[in-house]
C-alpha cells in the first residue's frame, strides 16, 4: 500500500513541477538538463521504492504511474477546463513578422531564444514568420509568411 | 495566409483575455516549491540532533539525538550520563517510542546487561562512582515504512528501581 500512496504523491509533485517550471525549461533540453532529469528519476525512485527490491513492489510503483498518467490525459481529453490546467493552452508569440514582448517575458523567453527556433526551423529572419505559436508541449510552432 | 491558426483564440492566447493571473498562480506554485529547501534548511524536515540537559540530585543526563527523523536515515541518538552521586547500579530505560519501526544497528558499548521492563528496553550501565561519565551510543535507522507524527520518546534513567531522571519528548517521522 505504501508504494501506491508514494507513487501517487510523488506523481502529483513531479506533475506540478512540470507544470510551474515553465514550458521553457523543458523544451531545451541542454545537457545539463538531461543531467538533471537522470538525477531527478535517480531520486524520486529513492523515495518511491525505498529498500523495496521486489518484483511485486516494481510491478505496483509502474503501475500506479501508468494508471495515474491515463487518468490524467483521460480527464485532459474528456474536460476542457482540465486541458487547460493540465496541459497549459498555446501562446502566441509572432504575429505578421511582429514579436509579442509580453508573451515572451510570460514565459521568460528572448527574441534570441525565438530566432534560435526559427532557425532551427529554416526561417532567417523573424520578419518572414506570419504565426509563432508556443506549444504546451514546450515547442514553437512557426508558419511562415506567403 | 493571415487566417488564425486552428484552435487558437486570439483574445485568449495572444491577448491572454481570462488568462492574466495564471502566470501568478505560477509563480506562487514555484516560491512554494522554492520555499522546501529553504524551510529544510531550518531543520523542519530533520535530521539535526537536538540537545538536551537534565540535571537531577543524584546525575546528569545529556541526550543528544534529533527528533526529526525521515524515512530511511541512519542516525545517532548519544545519552551522556554523569554521576554527582555514587550510582550503585544505574540504568538507562527507553520507552518503546525509542525502538518502534526502528532498525537498532549497535549499542555501544554493551550494557551489562539488556531487559524488558514493562515493554521498555532496560539498559544495565552498571556501577557509576561520584563524578564519573558513561557515554551510550546507540545507532539507529528508521525502517522506510516508519511514519509518525508526535511519537512519545521518554528516557529514564534510574539507579536499581530509584528513578533519578525522566525526560519525554514527541518526535516526527516523515515519509
């Protein structure tokens, strides 16, 4: 029983870190990053298992995540309202070439951060971008100008 | 190619209408989440060893040990008794809060001798003249499953059945 109520409460908390890190933080990916990610599941495994070596305690702590991780995309599908807390909404970023500085400063991004993207993407200048979208899964959409 | 992307609402996710304060429910989130290791750093969440003095007609007893434990921790709970009397035969008694969910890994050094006294573990320190100084090391680890919240830890120390010294304190578990 211990390992499902560890597993439910540290998927709440790494959701909510998820969620209140900032999309910025998890779509670049730096290598210090994937570090970090290594460390962060190396130490929430810690806490989640414990001196837990069995096969059954394994088998219960992947199964509360799993379950836990449907229940939320099943709730982020069948409710609007949820989708917007669970997954974040998009944000627009570009507009006919014009970048949104308030939208950027919201999730702490540069016109370079932006530019690096578009780049990324084969666009040159930020001028040829009609929409720049972020995502909530932390990329940048862009559609170019006609 | 002007039109608005699919799915996407202008007065919502360009204009952020309805959407102005999420950026603060955010950033109250993240100073809470930030708030964890500042407020651990305060010795909230353990492990620091606590000190504490009893002084009595007959002896002394120091008791060094944290009363913030987590799950898992290995730790040392120190009991420093002095004699200001000759302590014919003392004994150091642990209530059952001492030893409930724990792994007792070493006492060092050895009493004499080891009891149950009504569910607590007697400890036999043996002989103690007028001045002198017995230190107890105990060596703990709190089992991982072990949670509690106000758990009674009481000491006494007693020489035969005269108790000389009682000292009680809760003590918090975290999971």
């Amino acid at each position: 029983m211990d390992i499902a109520v560890r597993g439910i409460a540290l998927f709440l908390f790494v959701f909510l870190l998820t969620r209140v890190i900032g999309r910025r933080e998890l779509s670049t990916l730096q290598p210090f990053d994937l570090i970090l990610l290594i460390v962060l599941g190396d130490l929430i495994q810690q806490g989640l298992t414990q001196d837990d070596y069995s096969v059954t305690g394994a088998v219960i702590a992947v199964s509360t995540i799993a379950a836990l991780q449907v229940l939320t995309s099943y709730v982020s599908f069948r409710f609007r309202w949820a989708r917007r807390i669970l997954d974040g909404e998009p944000l627009v970023l570009v507009q006919a070439g014009r970048v949104i500085e308030k939208n950027l400063r919201r999730e702490r991004m540069t016109v370079e951060d932006v530019a690096e993207k578009a780049r990324a993407s084969q666009i040159a200048s930020l001028e040829d971008v009609q929409w720049a979208v972020f995502e909530p899964s932390g990329a940048i959409s862009f559609i170019p100008k006609q | 190619m002007a039109d608005v992307p699919d799915a996407i609402v202008l007065k919502r996710d360009r204009d952020l209408e309805g959407r102005e304060n999420d950026v603060w429910v955010r950033r109250v989130l993240m100073a809470l989440v930030a708030a964890i290791p500042v407020v651990a750093l305060f010795n909230v969440f353990g492990q620091r060893p606590d000190t504490h003095t009893l002084v009595g007609p007959a002896a002394s007893l120091k008791i060094y040990a944290p009363a913030r434990l987590r799950a898992g921790l290995l730790y040392e709970a120190r009991f420093h008794v002095t004699a200001r009397q000759e302590l014919k035969d003392a004994y150091l008694v642990l209530g059952p809060g001492w030893a409930e969910g724990m792994s007792i890994n070493t006492i060092e050094p050895s009493p004499v001798s080891e009891a149950s006294n009504a569910g607590r573990l007697s400890l036999e320190l043996g002989h103690l003249p007028a001045g002198q100084s017995y230190i107890l090391f105990m060596q703990f680890q709190v089992n991982p499953t072990n949670v509690a919240f106000g758990r009674r830890q009481t000491v006494w120390l007693t020489d035969g059945k005269t108790r000389l010294l009682t000292f009680s304190r809760d003590i918090t578990i975290f999971p």
